[in-house]
C-alpha cells in the first residue's frame, strides 16, 4: 500500500486546488469544479453534482452496495488576511511543508484522500461496498450549501462518514461537546454622564452580572470522555456616548458542555441565577438563545469501523487515539442525520486559518497510507 500511493499526483493536485481563490463568503467553490471532476474521473468514478451552479458539491462513487463509506473534504475556505510570507493562493512548497490558503483545510487532505481512495483502487482487487469521495461547499459559514443541503435532499447514501478534517495527525475525534450561546439584556435608565446617580447604568449591570455568569457551577458526573464545561464571554455591545447613562446592553455567552450535563439544567441554572440577581432592581433578561446542539460521542463498541481505524494506524505504525473536542463540525450534523461520523486530519503543528497556513508533506503522504489502510479493511 505504501508503494501504491501517487504522491506526486497527490501533490500536484493539492497545489492546482490551492490555487483556485474559494474564499467563504462567498464561497464560490465552482472555480475547482473542473479539477475536482477530474480527479474523480481518474478513479473511474460516477459522478454527481448538487446544489446551486456557484456553490456546487461534488459527489463521486465507485463500487456499490454495503458497507458504504462517503470521505468528506471542503472545498471553500476562510479569507486569507494579513502578514502572509507568500501569496496565500499559490502553493509553495519550503521545508518539508506545502504552503497556502487550504493546504490543510481542506485541499491538501482532498488530495491525500483521492491518493488513498486510487491506491485501493489500483489493488484491482472488487469492492465489497461502496466509496463516496465528496468535494463539498460553505463548510466554514455553516454548511447551509453543503452538508445541510446534502442531508435535506438526501444525496449522502452511506453507512459511516470520514472527515479529513479535524484532529491531528496522531488523534481521530469522535465526539463533540455540546454547543449553547446565550443573548442576554440588560435595561437600565439613560441619564446625564455628568450625573451617573440619575440613570440604572446597563452596561455595568450586565458586567457584574456576566462576572456571576462565569462562575457558574455544572454537574461534576461528566463522561469521562470529555473534559470540563467552558464559558467564554464573546460579545458585549452597549452605550451611545461616553457622556450618556446607558440605557441598554447585549451580551453573548459561549457554553460548551460534554455529555452528562443537559442543556436544560443549564436553562434552569442560567434563569434561576436572573432571577436571584433582579431581586436588587436590576433587569438582566435571557432575550435569545443564538446556537443550540448536544454533545455527542461515538461508542467504540458499537461502531466496528473506529476499531478498524485503529487496526490500520497499528499496521501503518500510526500512534492514534481517539479523543473529543470542545469544537463543532460537521460530523455534529451528520452524527444527529443518522450518518455516524469520526474526524482525522495531517494536521501537526496548528496552521488552519492562520497567515501561512500549511501541512507537512510528509503527514499527508502519512495519512494517504493509513486512509489506504483503513478502506481496504471496510471495503475490500
């Protein structure tokens, strides 16, 4: 398997797709169509094509039946910003590392991907099940043109997803905490900035009451695979003019909870402490809840393929582990649509949506090799 992979196609097709400028919004993920259907052509796979024709996902199969396995990669990717060393949209290889805007999220583990998908291929040997390579759009503002409207026409005929795209190179994910943002209001009373006792001042209520908020106490009974809840204060807006009593203020909040907690004894936990605080005529309100999603782990024991996994990093002399994030990807949706989902990527030293993003080639050839490994024990 180790000879089989084309690592100089591999690479070449890792730079073509970086050069192709599918920065979200607005995506425009039509500008690697032609490369990316001729990528899948190479491996003699059918193909099909959903979704608007400037946000376009790209589905190819080989082989059918079961087991069904669809490898997912997207094809846009953030802006690139500032303090670049090269230009983000051509691919420079220095050092052992390809350099530019997607070569490790996610057109380099594309590449690495088709590379192993081809050198199971080359094997000659007939599937058992069925391969689904996927090229698809608007990972990174959502998944509204992708995964989502992949799921809602119901184009993702497969048992079990890969994402080349999360984790590290020596960790595969399989689980995701739970995801809560909260809006709160505070409403005070305008006044004169020179006469700050005439007016509620709202920002300095939501601040005492924010500094409460993060110190709230969860459930200590926690699986055992996940670490701790997180609360990080993301937003705060308020005031119109540093000589005006604010009369308003908005806050957002970012809670992320593993499984063992639920989301609505944090609702409980959250109103409760309101209520404790407007006793003293302040007025803080939970105005809006902004994001809602559980936390959710894949069982080993139920899932044969993550054993399987392991069984290929062994024998690609791979150190692998399985681990959960605090992060929400899409294996979240796919996960709760039915489609259980587990997360790998080259990932080493963390690049991804950084000036000078890049990966090392040799981790991708890495990961070539193992995701070889892992479809010629799930599919041949």
């Amino acid at each position: 398997m180790m000879d089989s992979i084309d690592e100089k196609s591999m690479i070449g097709l890792a730079c073509s797709l970086i050069s192709k400028e599918t920065v979200n919004p607005p995506g425009d993920e039509y500008l690697v169509k032609a490369l990316v259907v001729k990528s899948m052509k190479d491996l003699g796979m059918k193909i099909k094509i959903i979704g608007d024709k400037k946000r376009p996902n790209i589905l190819g199969e080989v082989g059918k039946g079961h087991p069904s396995i669809a490898i997912l990669c997207h094809m846009d990717v953030v802006p690139p910003g500032r303090d670049w060393k090269t230009n983000p949209f051509k691919a420079v290889i220095k050092s052992g590392r390809l350099y530019g805007r997607g070569a490790c999220d996610d057109k380099g583990p594309y590449a690495a991907s088709w590379a192993a998908i081809k050198a199971v291929l080359s094997s000659g040997k007939k599937l058992k099940g069925k391969i689904i390579l996927g090229a698809v759009a608007d990972e990174e503002t959502g998944s509204t043109e992708g995964i989502k409207l992949l799921l809602k026409k119901k184009k993702l005929d497969c048992d079990f997803c890969f994402i080349p795209d999360g984790g590290r190179v020596d960790e595969a994910v399989i689980g995701e905490k739970g995801m809560l943002w909260l809006k709160f209001a505070s409403v005070g009373k305008s006044a004169h900035g020179s006469n700050p006792d005439k007016g509620i001042n709202a920002i300095n209520n939501m601040a005492n009451f924010l500094s409460k908020i993060a110190k709230l106490k969860f459930s200590k009974k926690i699986d055992s695979h996940f670490s701790g809840p997180t609360i990080n204060i993301g937003e705060i807006k308020g005031g119109d003019a540093p000589n005006i009593v604010p009369s308003y203020c908005e806050a957002t909040i970012d809670i992320r909870y593993p499984l063992g907690i639920k989301k609505e004894d944090i609702i409980k936990k959250v109103k409760s402490m309101i209520s404790f605080y407007n006793r003293k005529n302040r007025k803080i309100i939970l105005k809006e809840i902004l994001q809602d999603t559980s936390p959710h782990l894949l069982d080993i024991k139920k899932y044969p393929f993550l054993k399987k996994f392991l069984e290929a990093s062994k024998e690609a002399k791979e150190k692998m582990k399985f681990v959960t994030i605090g992060g929400n990807s899409v294996a979240k949706l796919l996960y709760f649509a039915g489609i259980p989902s587990f997360s790998h990527s080259p990932e080493d030293i963390p690049t991804a949506h950084q000036a000078d993003e890049s990966v090392s080639l040799k981790n991708l050839r890495r990961c070539a090799i193992l995701w070889a490994k892992f479809l010629e024990k799930t599919v041949l």
